[in-house]
C-alpha cells in the first residue's frame, strides 16, 4: 500500500461584530485544501452555526470522508 504525499491546507477566520443592537457576528474564511494547487475559496457567514459548519465541510474535504 503506498504513502499518501503529504499535503497541507489553511483555513483563515477573520471574525468581528456589527454595530447592530444586539451586535450580530460576521466572519470572512479563506481556505484551501491544498496550499500548492493556488486555488482558495473566500467565504462570508454571518452566524457561530455557520462558521462552525464553514469549518467542518473543509475538514471533511481535506480528510476525503
């Protein structure tokens, strides 16, 4: 059986809060899977569910389940 290469993802959350009343979250996430195919995916969410969700689907992706 061979050795999977060796691969490297990054995943970037920049997280603030809005001036609303209550103040509302809002994050921006950068991520790849693969940091030598150049490719990376920018996404805006604007709750902790879907940040927490962002995250998990990149981690599916870079494990392949």
């Amino acid at each position: 059986m061979a050795t999977p290469a060796e691969r490297t993802g990054v995943l970037v959350v920049r997280i603030w809060t809005t001036e609303d009343e209550p103040p509302q979250i809002r994050a921006r996430i950068t991520r790849t899977i693969d940091v030598t195919a150049g490719e990376q995916v920018v996404s805006v969410v604007g709750s902790t569910e879907d940040v927490e969700e962002t995250v998990r689907s990149w981690l599916k992706a870079f494990d392949g389940s």
